[in-house]
C-alpha cells in the first residue's frame, strides 16, 4: 500500500489535533487514514463522462421531487430577549464572554 501519510506528517497531525496516542493507537490510527484515502483515490479514479447528471444521495434533484430552494434572508432572532437573559454579560446585542486564560503545556 502507498502511504501518504508518513510517519512525519501523522506526527504533525496528532499534534495539531493534541491528540494523546500510545504507539499502537497511532500506528493503528495512521494505517486506518491511509486505507481511507486508498479508497477516496480508487473512487476519484472511476471515469464519470460529462453526460452524467448530478446527483443527491442516489436521486436527482429535480423541482418535482424536492422542494424549492429557499432564498438566503437574514432574520433578527425572536429568543434575543431570551439570550439576553441567561447571559451572565450582554450590551449592544452581544454576549461578553470572559477571557479565557491561555497557558502552554
């Protein structure tokens, strides 16, 4: 099996994740994505011509079986009063969130 995900580049992700791995957790984990993306490669690699409808989930998306596609509007919340109730801080429709104290590990 090619891997791409080589022990330098699975390092880096397991600290970028801070992940906590025994050696047989990350050994295992790292053959698993590089099966995973054997797979995505073998599905990339199968020929679909340009006659091909688009698809969703196995059905095409037409307006008589899906309902229509509904225009992207931005609605003030109706629960705002409500938000601003629970919060322990709220001014000018904003919830103050402490700061978080930041220590390296």
């Amino acid at each position: 099996m090619n891997e791409e995900i080589d022990e330098k580049l699975f390092q880096h992700l397991v600290e970028l994740a801070a992940l906590e791995l025994t050696d047989e957790e990350a050994q295992y984990l790292r053959k698993q994505l590089n099966q995973q993306l054997q797979v995505v490669h073998e599905m990339d690699s199968i020929p679909i011509g340009q006659d091909v409808p688009t698809s969703a989930h196995g059905i095409e998306y037409t307006s008589a079986n899906s309902a229509p596609i509904r225009a992207d509007v931005i609605e003030p919340s109706k629960k705002k009063l409500d938000l601003a109730s629970i919060a322990p801080q709220f001014n000018d429709d904003f919830i103050i969130v402490p700061e978080i104290p930041h220590t390296k590990i």
